[in-house]
C-alpha cells in the first residue's frame, strides 16, 4: 500500500531512502535545513556522487511522488512516517552528538499526526529510541529503530537490495507498519527491541572494520615471513565461516561511518562498564596504518622524505564515491608531509580550482591528471582503488618520472607488467 512519508535529512541516507521509497511508489518530502541545497534537489540536481541517484531523484521528481522542502516542520503534515535521517557527528569524546537528532524531533512534534511513526534511520547510540521519545513528546505516536547498511559508492543498489532490513520496536503493529513500506523488496526481515536494532548497526560496522584491521595486520605479518596476502585471503575466504569479503589490505579503513561508529561502540561499552579492548586494537592497528604506508615510501625511496616528490594517486577515503571524509588518503598524505616530502595529488572527483576552499585538503598541491602529478615525482603512491589508475600508459608514467617507483597500498596495479616496465613495485602484504 502507498504510503506518505516524510524524510528529515538529505545527506547520503536521508537522500536515498527519500529517492528509493518514492520508485517504490510512496510519496516522499524531503526536508533540509539549506535552502539552496533544496533547491538544487529539486531541480534534480544531486550533489554527491553516488551511481544511480541522480537517475532516481529525476524519476520521483517527474513522477510528482518526490519533493523536497526547507525545514522539518515543512515536511511532517499529514505524514504516516518521518524518517530521522540527520547526522550523528563525532562528540569530543568519541560518542555520538545527538543534537541534531533532538533538534529534529523537537521540530516535527507539534506537527505529526496521531498514530504516525517516527523512524530513526541515523546511527544513534543504544536508548535512543527513547530520546527521540522524550523530545517528541506525544503519546500518540510510535517511535521506531530501522537502522541503514548502505554503502556509500553502491548506495542505491544496496537500498534496493537490502540483505537484511532490521526493525527495532516495542510495538509489534508499528514494527509491521514499517515493514510494509519495504515489502517489494522482499528482504529477509529482522524484527526486534530498539536497543538490539540500535547494537545492530554498531556492531555491524565494528565487526567490518575489525575485518579490514585484522587483514592489515595480517599482511605485515605476510610482508615478514614471504607469504602473499591474496592468496592467504584466497586460502581463508572458501571457508564460509570467514567469507572472501572485507579482507582486502589497504591504507587502512576511513569514511563517514567506520571511524565514528568504532569510536562510539568503544564508548557505549564504556559507559556500561566494560572495556571493549579488542575494538580499540582494531582502531590502534587502523591509526598505526597510515604511518606504515608512510615508511613504505620511506624505504621504497631509500632515503629521508626530505624534500623528496611524492606523486599521490586517490584522496577519496575509496574509490565510486567523492567523499573525503576520514580519508586514508589523506591521513597518509598528511604523515609524507610532515616527514618533509613534497607531494602533488590526483583524484578523480576533486577539481584541483574548487579543492582550494576545501579545508580537509588543507594546502595539498593538486594536480590535473594522474600523469601530470607524476611528472618528476621520485615516487607514486596508490592511496584510493580508482579503475581508470589500471589502465593508464604505464610507459608515459615510467619515462616521466624522476625514478619510476610505485607503492601500491590497494595491490590494484599489475605487478609483474609494471616491473617489465622498469618500475620498482611494492604492493602490501607480498613480496617486494
Ligand atoms: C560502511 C558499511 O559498509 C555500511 O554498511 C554502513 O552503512 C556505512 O559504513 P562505507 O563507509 O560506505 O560503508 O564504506 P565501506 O565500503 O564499508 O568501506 C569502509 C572503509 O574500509 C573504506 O575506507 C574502504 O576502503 C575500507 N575497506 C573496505 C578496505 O580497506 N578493505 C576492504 O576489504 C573493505
């Protein structure tokens, strides 16, 4: 059955869910604080990138099922759902800042009709279902927990095809309400309490960093005694209990979630009274991880980084996205720089004239294209899995620089082509 539902937030989740419930055939307002933002949406204009959305935003928008309007209280009149998607930041101690989420509901409360159900889809701390409750105020609506798995990068195919849709309520009329809004989906449904749907989302994120940390570590210990990470990756992954996924080494783990959703479980823990030690190894092995990609330049160039050039490929905390927040690529840039190298970086989806103002980019030089930042460089360092770095003229890159040498912390380029070419190669966690 069609609904009438409104979504508070148009960030990655908020934008999203908005777009997808509306190709299901409900009817969707979306609300944002910045007007001009609302107005580009409306427009049809997506401002991140994310494969698809534009497509579907376009598609609710010409459907007249989706719109987008200035302000929460806008949005909520007549709606039988409101979804909470606004932000969660990091608070100064590493929980989650729920301002946003209170502020949210303290707008929305006058205006939400009897027996509508306010959905909290941002990743909030265990109880806070409850404090959505205490905001709203009203007896006569339900507040329930349906936390998102989306991933940035494949956000529309994920919400499309949810492995799971987890609803947290201890409402069992309300829980089924929400899951019809899903039922085309035909997900497999986990209904349960607000605070395991809220541990859900945390420990979800958890485990996979853990997974990421424990594959990092995993390839220093493979780097030291001669084995190839891939192929113990390969080894492990047919055992179904391990799986393939989430086992690749890189730079270390980054991005809006994993970073902040880790910090926040170590916190939770911590105020119920324990000590979740093995998830601060896994945040120690992931901060220890940008300065090893640093000493891999380091003993790739032989030398101190001192005014050494650095060419760095990828800024993006991974490849499909535009999002350069918690980046890897930048953490590590940061450590190349303070050991005095000199480095100009390639990505994508940053043009080098508008990165100027972008205050996470600090005063890295930027460079057109992959060839041009490479140009003269002592050595190039993969730091984000961009496809099109596969195929470049490896040739051009070789006969450019000052040394041809190439650390490769996402092991995404051809080794052996490349060592045909005159380059010296390193990957991570295999020889060389
Ligand atoms: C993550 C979760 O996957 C998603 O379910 C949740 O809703 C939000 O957080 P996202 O932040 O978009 O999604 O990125 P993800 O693809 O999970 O990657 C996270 C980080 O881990 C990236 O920095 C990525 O490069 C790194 N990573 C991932 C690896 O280094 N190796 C891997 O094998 C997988």
């Amino acid at each position: 059955m069609p609904a009438t539902v409104a979504v508070i937030g148009t960030g990655y989740v908020g934008l999203t869910t908005g777009a997808y419930l509306a190709h299901l055939g409900h009817t969707v307002i979306c609300a944002d604080v910045v007007a001009d933002k609302v107005d580009q949406l409306n427009r049809g204009e997506v401002p991140i990138l994310e494969a698809g959305l534009e497509d579907l935003v376009s598609e609710g928008l010409s459907s007249g099922r989706l719109s987008f309007v200035l302000g929460a209280a806008n949005a909520v009149a007549g709606a039988e759902f409101v979804f909470l998607c606004v932000p969660t930041p990091q608070g100064e101690d590493g929980s989650a800042d729920l301002s946003y989420v209170r502020h949210a509901a303290g707008e929305i409360a006058a205006g939400l009709a009897p027996e509508c159900i306010v959905i909290n889809k941002s990743t909030v701390p265990v109880g806070s279902t409850r404090v959505v409750e205490e905001a709203l105020g009203r007896d006569d609506v339900f507040v329930v927990s349906n936390p998102e798995f989306l991933r940035e990068g494949s956000a529309v195919h994920d919400c499309l095809h949810p492995e799971r849709i987890v609803i947290g309520s201890d409402d069992q009329a309300a829980a089924m309400r929400v899951a019809e809004l899903f039922e085309a989906l035909r997900a497999p449904l986990v209904i349960t309490d607000p605070a395991s749907a809220e541990t859900i989302k945390y420990a979800s994120n958890a485990f996979l960093a853990t997974k990421v940390s424990f594959v990092n570590a995993l390839a220093n210990v493979c780097e030291a005694v001669g084995a190839d990470v891939r192929e113990v990756v390969l080894g492990m992954g047919h055992d179904p209990r391990i799986g393939f996924e989430f086992l690749k080494p890189g730079p270390g783990w980054g991005g809006s979630c994993f970073p902040k959703d880790t910090r926040a479980m170590v916190h939770i823990a911590e105020d119920a009274g324990y000590d979740f030690n093995l998830l601060r190894g896994v945040i120690a092995v992931n901060d220890e991880q940008y300065e090893r990609m640093a000493d891999k330049v380091e003993r790739m160039v032989g030398t101190s980084l001192e005014g050494c050039e650095v060419a760095a490929w990828g800024l993006t905390f991974k490849a499909r996205t535009d999002d350069l927040r918690d980046s890897p690529a930048i953490e590590v840039i940061r450590r190349l720089r303070e050991r005095g190298a000199r480095v100009r970086a390639y990505d994508p989806t940053v043009d080098p004239h508008a990165a100027a103002e972008d205050p996470r980019l600090g005063d890295i030089e930027l460079g057109a294209d992959a060839y041009a930042v490479a140009a003269g460089a002592q050595v190039v360092v993969v730091l984000t899995e961009w496809d099109e770095l596969r195929w470049l003229d490896y040739a051009k890159v070789a006969g450019s620089m000052a040394e041809p040498r190439i650390v490769d912390t996402r092991n995404l380029l051809d080794a052996p082509a490349l060592r045909r070419l005159g380059f010296t190669y390193t990957g991570l966690g295999r020889d060389g």
